[in-house]
C-alpha cells in the first residue's frame, strides 16, 4: 500500500477507470480506502469513498457511503465536499 504515495488521486481514478473489470476495479476500491484510512487524511479518505461509490454503485451500500462522504466532509473546508457526496446520493436514489 505504501506504493499509493506516489501517487496522486487523479493518478489512481484514471487508472481505475481504464481497469477493466469488476473485480480488478474493487481491489483497486479497497486498497485505497485502506490506505486512506492509514494516512488519517480526510480528503483521500473522501476521495475513496468515490471509489467506492463506484464499486457498489446501484446497490443500497453506495448510498450509505454516499452519507458517509457527507458526513466526513461537512464541518471542512475539503475541495468539492460536501457537495460530491450530495451528487452521489442524488444519483443513487
């Protein structure tokens, strides 16, 4: 997990994107949402979520991660949070 440090979120969303597959994508989900976990980042912490999202999108899960991304982020001033977790939950429902 440490290799996730050099690189940049854009870097692991445009890879994830690019990965065919659902089950390559959700280890890619998975890994960095424990690596953010680790760092104690908020903001990679949110932006896993997105991941996340994505992985169980359609499904109950997603809207609950949908609120957790809400949750994280709305006592900071974290770029494009709250409002990304709103989006999603629009989308989901």
């Amino acid at each position: 997990m440490d290799i996730l440090k050099k690189y940049t979120f854009e870097d692991i969303r445009s890879y994830y994107e690019n990965t065919k597959g659902n089950q390559a994508k959700g280890k890619i989900a998975e890994s960095y949402f424990r690596y953010a976990k680790k760092t104690s980042s908020d903001i990679k912490l949110a932006n896993a979520y997105q991941l996340l999202i994505d992985k169980y999108s359609e499904t109950p899960r997603a809207f609950i991660i949908a609120d957790s991304i809400i949750l994280l982020s709305k006592n900071y001033n974290l770029q494009n949070y709250p409002a990304i977790g709103y989006y999603y939950k629009g989308s989901e429902y």
